[in-house]
C-alpha cells in the first residue's frame, strides 16, 4: 500500500517537473520529449507510472501525443493573452440598480441545448453524487424524526463540529457554538448584511463583483462604492483607506480569495494590512471565501478571518460550489455579530433544511470531503488550462485574459468596440451563454468585458463552444 502512494506521488512530481521546464522555455513548443521507455529508465519509475506523468501533462493540454511517433510540447505560458487592467470605477456612492440583463442571462438554466459558460458553478459531474445520496440514507436512518423535524436555530451540532474542523485547513479554532447555518451562503451575506448596517448606509465592494452582491444591497436599501480591483491581487487597499471617510463607508464586503468574476486573491499579508486597518476605524468586514478551498497551489490561501481579534470580521461560506449546490447548506462565523445574526434568521428563516445538513454532516465526518476536494481541484485546474489554451488560439490578440489560481471563472477583456450584452444575445442563438460585463456592476460598467466558466470537463463541444464565440467576437 505504501509503494503505491510513493508511485501515486511520483508521477505527480514527474509532471510537475516537466512543466516547470516548459514554463522556463526549457522545452519549447514542438519539441520533443522522452519516449515513455526512455522516461522511465532515467527517473527510475514504472512504466505505468511514466505513462501516468505524460497523461497528467497531456490532460493540462501541455503536451500531445502523435501517432507513431512520441509525445510533443503543445502549448507554452507566453502564448496566453494580456491580463486585464486594473478596474476603474466611478469615485461615487451610489444606489444600486440591479439591470434587467442578469434576468435574460440566466431565464433558461435548464436548457440542455445550451453551453452555459454563463454559470458559475462547477459540473455536477464533479460532484460526488453516489457517496452523498448514501450520506443521505444515512441522516434519515440514523435520526430519530428521520430528518423530518425542525433543527437548531443555529445549525446542526454535528455540522457545526465538522464546520469547525475544516477552518483549520485556513488557520482557523472556532468553536461550534460560534457557526451559524444558513440556507447558502447568499443568507449568510444578508444576514451578516444586516447585522452590521441599516438602510441608506454605505458599503464598499469589489469591482466588478458577483451581481446578487448588488441585488443583497438593493433589496437592504444601501449606497456602495466600488474599489478598484487588481486582476491578480484583488483590491487597491489605500484606495479603500481613503475612500472611507470620504464616503463614510459604514462595512466592507469583499470575496477575499478567487473573486468572482475576476479571480483575483487578495495575498495573505494584505488580508493581514485590510482586517488592521479596519479594525483601527471599527468598521466591519463581511468576507465572502466560498471558493476559498478550490486552489490550485500547495497550500490553500488564508482568509481575513485569520487575523481577526476584534470580532470584526463576519465570514461566510457554503459547500454550494464545492459539494452540493442543490443543498443550499451555507455558515457564518459572524463574530461579535453572532446574536444579531441569529435573531434574524430566527425572524425570517426560523432553521435550515434538517437533511441536507445531517447528510453533508455525515459525508464530512467520513473523511470522504478533502479526498473529493483534491480531486475537484486537479480537474478544475486541468480545466482551466485547456480553456485558456483554446480562448488563446480562437479569440483575438487584443482580448486580455485572467490567469486564476483557483476557483473555475474566467474574466475575459475586449476590444471597446464590442458590447457583450449584444455578444451574449447573438451567442444564445448559437446555444452559447455567457454571463456580460455589465451585470457585475452598479454602475453597468464593464460592457466590453465577460465572464466565462471553466466549470465543465473539457470536450469537443466546449472547444467548439468557444471557437464560435471568438468568431463571434472576431465579427463583432
């Protein structure tokens, strides 16, 4: 059993090797690379497990097999487009206008005829659905109602306890009594909304960022200001210092690690410098980190919670895009905010869905959680490469492109001459959605911009998906 997890390391770290040489231009496009033979007599390693490191590569989109003759360099990191540029919003607390396209966007979810490059959610292919329907028989056997009675208020202990223990992956000790449950992570922003604000105050965000971010602040009757936002290391930090007592900003709402739609993660000394300078003016955090555990490095990225002392910071997160997104099974770790989140979801919620909660406790305390998150992590990533791989190869030169290093979205720049509200609706006529620009701001920015999820396993249709849209973007 050891040799095998040795071997099952091995290949891995073949891999790795190999596309670190591609990466430095060591090896170059066309160049050929060891027959498997000769690649497994030089590092020492099973034939299977030289086949594995070439298929891990080949899976990437790194390097191809041909026919007859060995396996060849196929793509290189410089042909990918130019980064966006950083956002520039308008200096101004304004109202939120949630626009009618996010409705056009999204009206036919269920559509099976359509390539939803638009959602952002991962495949439920990726999901492990034969273990958690047995993690569902199992809450129904195991209780005493079989699942049909209200739960606790606050959560369900066992989800809680096991919610506790997974903090710890971000350096996190809370307790069960400091998580609270939620119907998604959308409630937990509300309720942590509202806890911390009344209407007509003000609340700085990302820019762009997720749309039911402004649909929460509409519906709560609050101004924001948009920070601009770096493509990589997410928000201009001074920008916000400054911007607070100009606008008096009474709470902050930012996703911290693998902002949607952009990608970007905020580095771990500059969460440090953010929940600091907060923390000085006493004004709250409200940290969405759902993608949080969907990294493609060693180590997964620390949230702001981490350096919180004050209490200041109210943390939200679901298992919806990592486990079970029809469950709807949301927490919070709110802080000194705590009781006012509970009153609330007392007032509006009373508790949350009692089986999804017993069965993605009972999934969680089987250890069957990281072993599906690790597996999740490597297609995304896989995924991720062969999507920007094909945007490089079909879409313009002048297009501009993140580069995430986790999560399963694209931000995708065009030419200012393309609207993508036009682009999205000459698309669905192609059976390609697509998720513009604009619905990811206030103020209907971004209208040369896109969304793109690399949430589905790669295929033939999604390459032919994407090589229509930069047709349709070359016509544009």
């Amino acid at each position: 059993m050891e040799t095998l997890i040795k071997q099952d390391h091995k290949y891995i770290e073949v891999a790795e090797r190999i596309e670190r040489l591609i990466e430095k231009k060591a090896l170059k496009v066309g160049d050929k690379l060891l027959s498997v033979r000769a690649l497994s007599k030089e590092q020492g390693i099973s034939l299977s497990t030289a086949f594995q490191s070439y298929y891990l590569l080949e899976s990437k989109g790194l390097i191809e097999a041909r026919p007859q003759s060995g396996y060849y360099v196929k793509y290189a990191h410089d042909h990918i487009l130019d980064l966006p540029k950083v956002s520039n919003p308008i200096d101004d607390a304004v109202p939120v206008s949630v626009d009618e396209m996010i409705s056009s966007v999204y009206h036919d979810l269920n559509n099976d005829k359509l390539i939803h490059f638009s959602l952002g959610v991962p495949s439920i292919d990726l999901m492990p659905a034969a273990k958690l329907n047995k993690a569902v028989m199992q809450a129904i056997r195991d209780s005493k109602t079989s699942c049909l009675g209200y739960e606790h208020i606050q959560g369900n202990l066992d989800l809680r306890r096991q919610i506790a223990r997974q903090c710890f992956n971000w350096g996190g000790t809370p307790g069960e009594e400091e998580i609270v449950v939620t119907a998604g992570c959308v409630e937990a922003l509300s309720l942590c909304i509202q806890a911390v604000t009344k209407q007509g105050d003000t609340v700085a965000i990302e820019s762009p960022t997720y749309f039911a971010i402004f649909q929460l602040m509409e519906a709560h009757g609050l101004n924001v200001v948009e920070i601009p936002t770096d493509p990589v290391a997410g928000i201009d930090i001074e920008y916000l210092e400054q911007a607070i007592p100009k606008f008096n900003i009474k709470a902050c709402l930012f996703v911290s690690n693998f902002n949607n739609p952009l990608g970007s993660c905020i580095p771990d000394d500059r969460k440090k410098q953010l929940v600091s300078m907060l923390a000085k003016k006493e004004i709250p955090l409200i940290e969405d980190d759902i993608y949080g555990e969907l990294y493609f490095g060693k180590t997964r990225p620390l949230t702001c919670k981490s350096f919180d002392k004050k209490g200041l910071v109210l943390l939200c997160s679901s298992f919806s895009k990592s486990l079970a997104p029809g469950h709807r099974i949301g927490w919070t770790l709110p802080g000194r905010f705590k009781d006012e989140v509970i009153k609330l979801k007392r007032m509006h919620t009373v508790a949350t869905n009692t089986l999804s909660q017993s069965a993605i406790a009972h999934f969680l305390a089987n250890g069957r959680y990281e072993l599906h998150l690790r597996h999740l992590r490597k297609a995304l990533h896989t995924q991720s490469l062969r999507y920007v791989q094909a945007i490089c190869d079909y879409f313009p030169e002048d297009a501009r492109m993140t580069r995430p290093q986790g999560g399963f979205v694209l931000w995708i720049e065009l030419n200012k001459k393309v609207d993508t509200y036009k682009l999205h609706k000459r698309a669905l006529k192609q059976n390609i959605g697509i998720a513009p620009g604009a619905i990811f701001s206030s103020q209907a920015r971004f209208g040369n911009c896109f969304r793109l999820s690399y949430g589905e396993p790669w295929s033939e249709r999604i390459e032919q998906g994407i090589r229509t849209l930069g047709k349709l973007v070359s016509q544009a």
